[in-house]
C-alpha cells in the first residue's frame, strides 16, 4: 500500500529526516513514534506530498508522490497536526467544499458526507460554525474531511489530540474498524494508541527510524513494559543502538 524510500529533508538547522525507509501493507495500523521534533510531522508531510523531499520518494499503490504526485494523493486521506479548518465554516459547508474539489457528483458527495458525519459522530453540530467548537470536535470534522472520499491509506497525525476518554475510545473502535480495509500510519505520542491499535510500531529519533517492531516485542525490551522500554530506547545515544 505505501513504500517509503530513503526519504530525507534538511533544513538550515540540519537533516530533519535522514534515510527513512519503511512499508504499510493493507490491514495494517502502523505507530509512527518518537519524541517531539523527532522528525514525524516531517515524514508525514513529504509521504502525502504537501512537502518535497531532498531525496528519496514514497509510493501509494506504485504511484510517486514526486512523478504522479496528484494520482499518489488521490488514494491518501490526511489528517495533519492541529486540524487547521476554516473557521466560517460549518462542518456541511466544510465537507461540501472538499467533494468540490475532489470532483464529486452531488448523490455521490451526498453519501460521501453523510458516512464521513456518522463515522466521525459529527452530526450534532453540522450546522455550528467550526470557530465555536470545541478542539476535540475540530479534530473530528478534521478526519471527517481525511474520510470523505474513502482513501485507502490514511495518514493520521495526532488523531488522539483533544479527545476526551469517550471520544478516544470510539476513534479508536473507528480505527480498528477501518483498518481492514485500509493501510493506516498514525503519529502518536500516547502509548496506549500503540497498543491497543497498532499492528507494528515505528520509533524515530533525531530524524532516523530506529525501532520496527510489534507493540508485544517493544514492551519485552523493558520488565516495566511498553512506556519504559520506549522511554529508555529513545534515551540511548545513537552510538549505542544495535
């Protein structure tokens, strides 16, 4: 579903992301953890095109993000860190105005809309501007507009952020649920999401994959389990990583 190739980006403060290699095959909810400015957003941002890499390239389905980036894009639905929306808009008009630009015919966005709102359990407040609501309400018209055009991979950034309990359990029933029949890549910082969720996960550190493995086989690495085996991982200077 998503093969990334040695994807790098440097900025002037040095090499945000250096070589970063990895796939997500269909059926698959991927971790993508590490600590913050580890180079996650960075990653996420070049996989979906939104910025161009130095080097290397990732591919949805065989498609470049870099030679037949809008084709690539077509099959992505990204959610990315802070949920930036407009803020006039109500989620209706929101997820209208992305099935006018996606090009969808008015019974097929009709039904695009009306599946993104029941996934998403927006329909309580369809009609309030997005400036009114509440952040965990904004990250769900967020990753109703990732949904609406049924993508097969997902890219989540942060999916979790401003969620209160309820809200997090049902996004990650949502998940789970979608994850069948979809390629899934989360960052997340809450361990919880990994285990619960996550088929594999991806530690990056100072812009370098260090770690792809099963929650079950991250937690073995530390007798206090996941949070402390990811905590001393990450700790480790890259000199002494095996």
């Amino acid at each position: 579903m998503l093969r990334v190739d040695s994807l790098t980006k440097c900025f002037d403060s040095g090499a945000a992301v250096s070589a970063v290699s990895f796939e997500v095959s269909k059926g698959e909810v991927v971790g993508f953890l590490g600590k913050n400015g580890a180079g996650k957003s960075t990653t996420m941002r070049m996989i979906c095109g939104v910025l161009d890499p130095d080097a290397g390239d990732a591919r949805l389905q065989g498609r470049s993000i870099l030679t037949d980036r809008h084709q690539a894009q077509r099959l992505i639905g990204y959610l990315p860190e802070g949920a930036p929306l407009y803020q006039d808009m109500n989620p209706l008009d929101y997820l209208a105005f992305l099935g006018a630009c996606h090009g969808l015919a008015r019974h097929a966005l009709r039904h695009a809309m009306d599946r993104a709102i029941a996934d998403t359990r927006i329909g309580d407040v369809a009609h309030r501007r997005v400036a009114s609501l509440s952040k965990g309400y904004r990250r769900r018209v967020a990753l109703a507009g990732a949904l609406l055009t049924d993508p097969p991979f997902l890219l989540l950034d942060e999916p979790m952020d401003g969620l209160d309990p309820v809200q997090k359990q049902a996004m990650r029933a949502l998940i789970r649920r979608m994850s069948a029949e979809k390629g899934i890549l989360i960052s997340t910082h809450t361990l919880e999401d990994v285990a619960t969720m996550c088929s594999r996960a991806l530690i990056i550190d100072e812009g370098r994959l260090i770690a792809d493995l099963t929650p079950e086989d991250l937690a073995r690495k530390h007798p206090e389990g996941l949070e402390a085996a990811f905590i001393e991982l990450i700790s480790t200077p890259q000199a002494g990583r095996s």
